[in-house]
C-alpha cells in the first residue's frame, strides 16, 4: 500500500459519503493535534477520469488539513471504481469513528437498500459489514422518527437529559406517528430509562384505550404517564378477576313454571343484559378516564409562582395552554356531573 502526497488543491470531497455531520470543536482540536504532531493517518482517495481525485474516508483531516493552509497531504490512491464497493469502505471506515451519528449510519443502510444504484439486502450488507442483520434493521427503524427526534439521537446507552439513546426510541418505533414523536420527547426531557419507555409504550399500544385519550395521554410528564400506566395495569387486572367464571351453583329442583311466567322472565333476563351493556360501557370509559388522571396534590406556592419567571413572548402561549386545558376539564366535569345526576335519579326511584 503506496502513501503518496498529493496536492490538496486536487481532491475533491464526496458529497455524497455516509457521513455529513462535522462537530466544529471536534475539527478544531484535530487542527491543533496536526498543527503539534502532524497528520498521522493518511486520507483515501479514488481516481476520477478528469485527472483529479476523490476522497473514499478521511474528510475531517482533509478539511482541517486546508483550513491549515497545507499544500500537500499523504494520501492513499484507491483505483477502484464500484461504487458499491467504494459506499460500503466509507460505511466500515465510519463505523469505527465517534462521529459517525446513528441517523448517518440509517441513512446509509437505507441508501443501500433502496437506492436503485446500489439495490441491496440486509443480509448482504450484514456479510459485507460484520454486522447482525437485526442491527441493521434496527438503525433503519429510526428512520421512521421526525427531524426534532432525530437531532437528539446520540451513541451509546447513557440515559442524558435531552438526549436520546437508540435502546430508549425503539419501544416507540410501532406506535402511531401522532403519539410517537411526542413521547420520544418526553423521554428525551425526563431521562427515562428503557424499562420506563417499554411500559408507556405499552400503554400507548393497548387497544382498549381510545386514540382520544391517548392524545390527552400526551400533556403529561413522564412521570404522570408512569402512573397512568400502573393504574391501568392494576384496574385491568381487576377487570380480569371480575370476569373470570363462578363456579356454577348445586343443581336443586324447582317446580316448572307457566308457559306465561317463563316469557317474562326471559323478557326481564333480555332487559338486564341490555342495561348490563349499557352500564358497562360507562363503567369502561369512566374507568379509562380516572386511569388518565393523577391523583391530585396541590401545587406549591413555589410552582404557582414560578410563571412569573416566564419570558414574555413565551407568556401567550403558556395563557393559551392554560384555557385550553381549562375548557377541556370543564367540559368532562360538566359531562361527568349530568351522568352521575341521571345515574343518582334512577337509584332513588
């Protein structure tokens, strides 16, 4: 392997490499580390046909390295010219560097899946790269996040506060795209670790809750959701007792009734059932309600007063949310009050 200086007036960057995020401070201290010891890594290059060169791995040092005003830089020269090829050595050479952030390492896979220049497998690359194909599979699910979302991802597994580890996103992956984002920001401000985000996902992902709810869900903090989640699990739990089958009562005798008493008994077990169903519904929605709802603690004097500290062209928002949640409250209290007065009504008669 040859390692030739080449002027760097003749290199061109490729713009069209896996990696396009550059952390300034980064490039700053990787320009004072050659300013003191010199480049210790060699760039990668390809040949094009116009006589110059194109760079395969090594941008940072190539921009630091100009920026420096350095005429020259040793370069390795590459003369392969397929593309898939060359695509998948950036990939590698990217993967064992800090930067490479895990929405360039998605985009990547996603390009060599999809991209008809390329038009690859998962278990191709997963050959080619020595990776499992399950981890690839999992990078491109991130995709499926927001630009808001996307801008927290960050490597590795510590849980940060505005940050958001890949193992945290992924219980939120299959949820629908209105509650997924927002709750990937929950997370992000509240630091929850995985377990967490697996039971609000849960949550999130239970049939019996109506979309309508889990949009209320979304006001909350991530601890609120934490105890939604455990009320819900617990009057679940009760809801399955209740509905598990009695033993069946000794068979006894009884004398057989008229033709006409056997009719209205059928016509009261028909109107029971009727009313159990209807009652039932309102015992499922109340329950669901009160499973969405913290038990109530007052606020102190200092959280009260702590809108003071609101900044002014914050202060319309932060009034609208509140009427807003007003408005929302007084109408199921409004709501709640008729039904509790009907179902008083009919218990008295």
């Amino acid at each position: 392997m040859d390692i030739i200086d080449l002027l760097t007036d003749l290199i061109d960057e490729d713009t069209d490499q896996p990696r396009y995020q550059f952390d300034e401070e980064a490039l700053q201290e990787l320009m004072k580390s050659i300013e003191e010891l010199g480049l210790l890594s060699p760039i990668k290059v390809r040949t094009t046909n116009n006589g110059r060169y194109k760079i395969i791995y090594g941008n940072r040092r190539y921009k630091a390295c100009k920026t420096l005003g350095r005429k020259t830089i040793p370069c390795i020269v590459s003369h392969v010219t397929d593309e898939m090829e060359i695509y998948l050595e950036q990939i590698a050479e990217n993967l064992t560097r800090e930067g490479f952030s895990p929405i360039e390492e998605a985009e990547a896979f996603n390009k060599l899946l999809h991209d008809p220049k390329f038009s690859s497998s998962t278990k191709y690359l997963s050959s080619k790269l020595g990776k499992p194909e399950s981890y690839i599979k999992n990078k491109i699910e991130l995709l499926k996040f927001g630009a808001a979302v996307k801008k927290l991802i960050v490597r590795g597994t510590e849980i940060r506060k505005d940050a958001l580890t890949e193992d945290q996103l992924l219980p939120l992956k299959d949820l629908a795209l209105e509650h997924r984002d927002p709750l990937a920001l929950i997370v992000a401000k509240d630091e929850l670790p995985v377990s967490d985000v697996k039971k609000i996902a849960k949550l999130f992902k239970d049939k019996d809750i109506s979309a309508g709810t889990k949009d209320k869900l979304l006001y909350k903090s991530g601890r609120e959701l934490l105890e939604t989640w455990s009320v819900f699990e617990h009057n679940k739990a009760e809801r399955a007792k209740q509905a598990e089958p009695k033993p069946a009562p000794a068979k006894s005798e009884k004398p057989a009734k008229p033709a006409k008493a056997e009719g209205a008994a059928a016509a009261a077990t028909t109107t029971a059932a009727t009313t159990a169903e209807a009652v039932t519904a309102i015992e499922e929605e109340l329950k669901q309600m009160l499973a969405s709802l913290t038990v109530h603690s007052p606020l102190t004097q200092e959280a009260i007063h702590s809108h003071e500290a609101i900044k002014p062209v914050d202060k319309a928002l932060f009034l609208k949310d509140i009427d807003k949640l007003i408005d929302n409250m007084e109408k199921h209290l409004a709501e709640w009050k008729l039904i509790r007065e009907q179902a008083a009504a009919g218990a008295a008669e």
